[in-house]
C-alpha cells in the first residue's frame, strides 16, 4: 500500500508540475498580447513613461479614436482600409471555399485522364513558396491589367495547392457507396456535391476557411506589391504606413488599437470553428 501510495504521489506531482510549466509557457507567449491590449487602451501620459509601465492604470479609448483621424494627411479614411482587408479576405475565402472543394472532388471521385499527374502537380507546387512565384504572376496580372485593383489581390489567392490537397485528403475517405447511393435515389452530380460531399467535409471546410481568413487577413506581401495607390491598401500596410510616419511616439496607441483590431478577427474565427478543426485533424475516415 505505500508503494501504491508513493507511485500515485509521483504521478501527481509530475503532473502538477506539468501544468506548472505549461502555464509558465502560456504566459510568456500571450506577454506581447497583453501588452498590445494594455498599450491600446493607455492615454498619452502612459504611453511616454520610461521605464514604459507593463499594464494600463487609466484605461482610455482615446487611442481607437486617433486611429480614425491618423490619417488626416490622406485623403483615405481608415475606414477605407478596414473595408479593404474585410473585402479582399471575405471574397478570397468564399472564392476558395468553391473552386478548392470542387476541384479536390473532382481530382477524388472522378477517373479523368491526366487527374494524377495534374495532381502530382499539386503536390510538387507545395514545395515552393509564394515568393517563388511572385514574379510570374506580377507580369501576368500586370498584362492582363488587373494591377492596382481588387482582382490583383484575390485572384492569385484563390486556388492554393496545400488547400486543394487537405480537401481531397478528406474527401478520398468518403465512400463510393454513398455517392452511389444518392446517384440510384436520382441526385444530380451538383446535388450530390452540396447536399452530400460538404455537409460531410464540414471540418475540412471550416479548417480551409479559417486558413484561407488568417493567410489573406494579415497578408503585408500582397498588396505590397500589387497595389500602389492609397485607396488599395490593407490593415497591415496602414499600420506599417501609421507606425512609421511622423509622430511615431505620439501615435503608439493608435498603432497599438489598430494591432488590435488586425489581430482580434483571426482569433475569433478560430474559436468559432476549433472543435471542426480538432475533428479535420482527428478525422479517421469514415466506414461504410
């Protein structure tokens, strides 16, 4: 009984220090956060401490407010540029959501001549990154014109090889027979597609949305190099033209509530949709 004892005590205290570690961990990770959220709401007095304070003492939305007029030298409001990065992020996810689903499924369930060597294609293209390729694309978007628009942003964007692989990966696990199945009850292929092949990739899916959202969302690249007018541009070059204009001290706070605004989308999608991407990655087939 005491050995029984001392091995239950071991266990315990390796698991308590465990959990002390992990926590110790957790907090030196969300440190920079917390310091984002704090310096988004601290007044100016706050900000121009040394040695600059960890936590806010008089809360103020003062700073929300200056990021609104921080751009009075422009004649873009930053609504404009919050509107931009919403826009862009939005159509590229519903743009990506369609073709990647319907060309993984067709790459899955349909025996098309060359479907595997337009796949190991795919498959090869996820050895590059996109910097590699971002000199052939500038001249075929510049020679079809789209440069300094929105197609410039969202059409390089809309059929990325990892998303297309993830989604024939799931969708390989889905049973001939239960197309088969809705094929004998009279479905047409496009009813079959949407009425039977999404509702069971449902976490594949919601994992490809919250990619697609995060990758285009906090893009600096991108519109970097596509865009040159102020009208074009996104959240993250505003706050890289904000953070390094004139009265960069002055304007912290407002650099720090826009940071705050960039990061809070990102982080709310994921905690809308975590329990389907647990189960995308979890995802063990399914048996027929």
């Amino acid at each position: 009984m005491p050995i029984i004892r001392a091995g239950k005590l071991t266990a315990s205290l390796k698991r308590a220090l465990l959990y002390v570690f992990i926590m110790a961990l957790v907090s030196f990770t969300a440190m920079p956060i917390i310091y984002m959220v704090s310096t988004a709401f601290k007044p100016l007095d706050e900000l121009f401490l040394y040695p600059p304070r960890f936590f806010v003492h008089k809360p103020t939305m003062r700073n929300f407010f200056d990021l609104l007029t921080a751009t009075d030298t422009s004649i873009v409001p930053f609504t404009r540029y919050i509107f931009n990065s919403i826009f862009v992020s939005a159509t590229i996810v519903v743009g990506t959501l369609v073709i990647c689903c319907l060309g993984a499924y067709v790459l899955s369930k349909y025996r098309l001549p060359g479907a595997n060597a337009l796949f190991a294609v795919i498959i090869s293209a996820l050895m590059f990154t996109p910097q590699v390729t971002q000199i052939p694309t500038y001249m075929v978007i510049s020679n079809l014109g789209m440069l300094d628009t929105y197609w410039s942003l969202v059409l390089p964007k809309l059929a990325v090889a990892y998303n297309i692989f993830l989604m024939k990966q799931f969708i390989d696990q889905i049973p001939d027979a239960l197309l088969e199945a809705a094929h004998i009850d009279g479905a047409s292929e496009w009813r079959i597609f949407w009425r039977v092949v999404m509702p069971v990739c449902r976490p594949a899916w919601a994992t490809l949305i919250i990619f697609a959202f995060i990758a285009n969302w906090n893009d600096y690249f991108t519109p970097l190099v596509f865009t040159t007018s102020e009208s074009m541009k996104t959240l993250p070059l505003a706050l890289q033209t904000l953070a390094g204009g004139p009265g960069t001290v002055a304007r912290s706070g407002a650099v720090a509530a826009g940071t705050l605004l960039v990061t809070l989308p990102p982080i709310l999608i994921f905690l809308a949709f975590q329990k389907m991407v647990i189960n995308t990655m979890a995802y063990s087939g399914i048996k027929s």
